[in-house]
C-alpha cells in the first residue's frame, strides 16, 4: 500500500506569515526598555 500525504502542501499546516519590507516605526526614546533576559552586559561603544 503506497503511503499518500494530505497534498494540500506544508503551507496549509504551517501558514506563513507576509513579510512586511521597509516597515518603519518611530517611537519616543523612553518607551524603549530593556530586556530583562539578554545575556550581554557590556557592550563596545565603538560598535553601537
């Protein structure tokens, strides 16, 4: 017996989201916090 799939595809288990390009959002300098999970502590000036 040949096994079959759905054949509707992986995209009608999974939907895949539409990539929103050029999406830019400005927003007050104190909303910004940080995350309480990064891992880093230090970070160069230099490279910011």
């Amino acid at each position: 017996m040949v096994k079959r799939g759905l054949g509707k595809g992986l995209s009608a288990l999974i939907p895949t989201k539409e990539k929103v390009e050029g999406l830019v959002k400005e927003i007050s300098i104190n909303k910004i916090k940080p995350n309480p999970f990064q891992p880093r502590e230090d970070f160069d000036i230099q490279s910011l």
